[in-house]
C-alpha cells in the first residue's frame, strides 16, 4: 500500500465511521456495510445493503453518499454496489448514474 492510498483509507473510514443512514443506524454496521475495496488507482467501490429496501430516502442518502466520498481528495471515482435486497441492480443504477 503507498502512502497516498493509505490517506485515502483514513479519510474514507472517517466518513463510514461517523455517517448514520436516513433510520439512525450506523453506516459502518455490518448488516449495512458490507465490504469496502480501494484501488491503487483511487477508485472507491462500496458494497451496501439499505436497512429499508423500499423507502427512497435510502437511494438519496446513497447518492449524497458517493457524492461525498467522490469529493475526497485521492479518490477518482465511487462505486456503490447494492446488495441483498429485491431490485438492487435498479437501486444499483439510479445511485451511479
């Protein structure tokens, strides 16, 4: 690992660390979050399960998400991932768009 993409672990576990999603829970919680993957060459990809599959301030809270880790200094692009919920490649889409 180089010391640039060991920043842009810091500051990524930062921002999961103290983000909560729409319901109060913590983002970082395993049942949520389920596997985080940075490339050498700053692409963060984020695999995520909504805790409620059918409310929209979930997709909107994941889209503000990836916005954010987009902005951090280090990171060329954000991929989320939506998994274990019915539709999820559509949840998928709509996010990365």
């Amino acid at each position: 690992m180089s010391q640039s993409s060991g920043s842009v672990e810091r500051r990524l576990a930062k921002i999961l660390r103290e983000r909560k999603e729409p319901h109060g829970k913590l983002l970082k919680e395993k049942e949520i979050l389920k596997g985080v993957e940075i490339s050498e060459g700053g692409i963060v990809e984020l695999w995520i399960t909504p805790t409620h599959p059918y409310c929209p301030c979930c997709v909107n809270d994941l889209i503000e998400l990836r916005n954010e880790v987009k902005k951090t200094r280090g990171v060329l692009a954000c991929h989320i991932e939506v998994v274990g919920i019915p539709q999820a490649n559509r949840w998928t889409a709509a996010i990365n768009e």
